[in-house]
C-alpha cells in the first residue's frame, strides 16, 4: 500500500479514493503517466473537485486515476452541492478552458531554464527535449520576423505588400503565433 501524499493544509479534505467515481462520459483525456510524475515529486497541492450528491469527479479526474494508480487509499476533494446541470458545466468549463490557454513562450524558455539549471525538469510536465524544441522554434520565429512585410493601407483596409490580400484586423505586420507546438508538452 502506498503512502498518500497529502501536505497538512489539505488533510481534512482527505476523502476514500473508493468512495468516488470518474464523471460519466468526461471527454477530456489526460497523461497519466504526466500525472503520476507529478504526483510522486509534489504530492496532491490542490484538492480535485466533487458533486457531494453523487461523488462524481468535476475537475481532477485524472489526478483521482493516477492516485489510485499509485495505490492512494485517500485523496484531497472539495465537496460541492451542485445540481446535475451545474456539474456538467463544471466538467466541460474545466476541461475546455485549458484549451482556450495560451503560453508566452518566451518566459516559458525561460522559466524551463532557469528550472533545468537549479534543478531538473522531473515533475514539470516538460522534458529536456520538449525545451529544446521551444528554444528552436523561438529562433526559428526571430528569423521570420526579419523577413516580415508590413502592411499598408489599402482600399479594403490593411493589404499585406506580399501577398496583396487585405486584412482588416491586421494593424502592425504579420507574426507568426508564438504558441507552444503541442508536441513538447
């Protein structure tokens, strides 16, 4: 049997990892193995979020999985009185709103950094290699961003002096998106 890894501000939210069900039909697929690393470097650090009426998992699905995975008899959750409306708002806003996230990826390198310098990246979510790529596509853009035209007004609005196409919401150039490349994380 493992040792559950709940720090003291978080002991009396401690519930039976048996007495709590998956959400039926969450959509969200997780990385466990992601989930596990963490939870073996940091401990629980947020409590996962309950409907009390049915103990249907809201948020921390997959935390509650690689819990059990480790052989975690109890885990931290915050049980809420919610109806079966809200519940199923709450799994889908906790879900999608990682989604609608984005990284400055220039702190992000650097925040990876100086992280790989003082310590290691275990338990980041990140690896050696996934920083690299960040790293390369952070060239890669300054290296576009010499080649960028600006706009120019035009009769429809902004035209682009490359290609010609107007672009009504484009007011300083063109940029590629700074956003992280999934296949790091």
């Amino acid at each position: 049997m493992a040792t559950t890894q709940i720090p003291d501000a978080l002991a009396s939210r401690a519930v039976d990892i048996h007495s709590l069900v998956p959400y039926p039909g969450n959509a969200r697929q997780g990385d466990l193995n992601v989930i596990i690393e963490s939870l073996q470097a940091h401990g629980q650090y947020r409590p996962i979020v309950v409907q009390a009426s049915t103990r249907h998992i809201l948020a921390g699905n997959h935390t509650w999985e690689a819990a059990k995975h480790l052989g975690w008899e109890t885990i931290a959750a915050d049980l809420i009185d919610v109806t079966d409306e809200q519940a199923r708002k709450i799994v889908l806003v906790d879900n999608a709103s990682n989604d609608h996230a984005d990284y400055d990826t220039e702190q992000l390198v650097k925040l990876l950094q100086e992280t790989q310098e003082d310590y290691d990246l275990t338990g980041t979510g990140f690896t050696d290699e996934g920083l690299q790529q960040l790293i390369d596509a952070l060239n890669e853009d300054d290296e576009d961003e010499e080649d960028e035209v600006p706009a120019s007004k035009g009769e429809g609005g902004l035209v682009c002096l490359k290609c010609g196409y107007d672009c009504q919401s484009v007011s300083t150039g063109f940029r590629k998106n700074r956003g992280v490349p999934a296949a790091v994380l």
